[in-house]
C-alpha cells in the first residue's frame, strides 16, 4: 500500500506565522507535488518537485516555498500565512510527472 | 494548456446509476484518470483509462471514453449512500503533471 503521511490534519495559526506543512512517503517516488484545494476551485497546483533538491513552480506559488533536502520528505513553507491562505492542503507523489498520483489525508489549515 | 470540465454536483437516488461526466481540450492526452474524496479525506485513485481504450468496466464502475468529442464519463451502478463524495476527473498531457478538473460533487440520496 501506498503511503502519503502529512503532519498534521488540522492546523490553526496566527496571521503572519512561518507554517511549515510536512509531507513525507514510504514509496521512493521521485516526484511530490502540493496542492491546495477550495470549495468550487478544485485542486491547483502549488509547487512540485521531481529530485531531491529541485522544484518547479506550480499554478499558484506565491505566498509560498517548499524544501526537498531528502527524497521522501517534501515540504511547504508558508512564509508569513495570511487568511487567504485558509485552506485544504494536499500533498500527492508519484512515480513520473505525469502517471497517477497518489494522495495523503490533507491537512485543513486556518488562519485567524 | 489542458482544460478539464466538470459539472460541479450531481444528485441521485440510492439503487440508481450516477454518470459523472468529464471533457477535457488536449487532445493527446494518453492517460485518464477518476479520483474520489470522502469527506475531509484525501483523494483516492478510483480508475483509470488508456487513450487506446473505449471502454474499461471495474465491478460497478464503468468508464467511457470519446476521444473524438474528448469526453470522458465514470457510470455507477446501483449507486449507494456511501457513494457519496467528491469525482475528480484528470488527465496526463505532456510530461507535466496531472490536470485535475474541479470535481463533481455526488450526493446519494436514500
């Protein structure tokens, strides 16, 4: 069984906190994406990653960073988390760019 | 870049067939996938289709594929209340990741 592990799965945080959202896999996929997720805006892609390392930008990076120092731990950073950024985060590997991805339970951030 | 279209809700009664319908713009997409998400959940693969495909029937889920009009559609049958999620359609195009449909909502009702 595939498995995604996100840190947390409700998180509440102060306007312009640094919030860090954890994922990490058991699967030694090479590649690890974050989404958020709003009611009547589906899934957009934040950031991705396909090495250890490396990142790509997303639809929606602003506002955000991520960190890859080992391969089954990705992370997101929201540098200074604002209330726009109350959301339904996501994270999801997979084996290639572009083959199904495989998604952990998401974390539900607010931020007061 | 790709586009993927869903209808946002979808509402039936229990024992009757759903068809959650997908249309998407890339015509060279190989790849199509079904996701579902209960509630405060994260998605799970349901299904998938190959672009070679016109058909692919798994238990009660059926998937469809028009590639002429790129359509794709997710059939099930004898619809139960535990049915009740979120359907994300996407679609492999290019080497870029997964494009994900905003989902259609199903609401069983019993």
């Amino acid at each position: 069984d595939v498995k995604v592990t996100q840190s947390s799965r409700y998180l509440v945080k102060r306007t312009g906190e640094k919030v860090f959202l954890e994922c990490v896999q058991d699967m030694d996929h090479e590649n690890m994406f974050w989404y958020r997720q709003d009611p009547g805006l589906g899934l957009r892609l934040i950031y991705f990653s396909y090495d250890v390392k490396m990142k790509e930008k997303g639809d929606i990076p602003e506002g955000y960073s991520v960190s890859r120092e080992k391969k089954e731990r990705f992370s997101l950073i929201l540098e200074s988390a604002s209330t726009n950024q109350t959301s339904m985060y996501l994270c999801a590997i997979s084996r290639r760019p572009n083959t199904e991805a495989f998604f952990g339970q998401g974390t539900r951030l607010t931020v007061v | 870049g790709e586009d993927v279209e869903q209808s946002l809700f979808l509402s039936v009664r229990e024992g009757d067939s759903s068809v959650i319908n997908c249309t998407y713009t890339d015509s060279s997409s190989t790849y199509l996938y079904w996701y579902k998400q209960e509630p405060g959940a994260g998605l799970q693969l349901l299904t998938y289709i190959f672009s070679n495909m016109d058909m692919k029937q798994d238990q009660r889920l059926t998937v469809l594929l028009n590639k002429k009009d790129k359509h794709l559609s997710l059939r099930i049958a004898d619809t139960q209340t535990g049915d009740s999620a979120i359907y994300f359609c996407a679609v492999m195009s290019g080497n870029t990741p997964l494009v994900f449909g905003k989902g259609t909502r199903l609401s069983v009702i019993a």
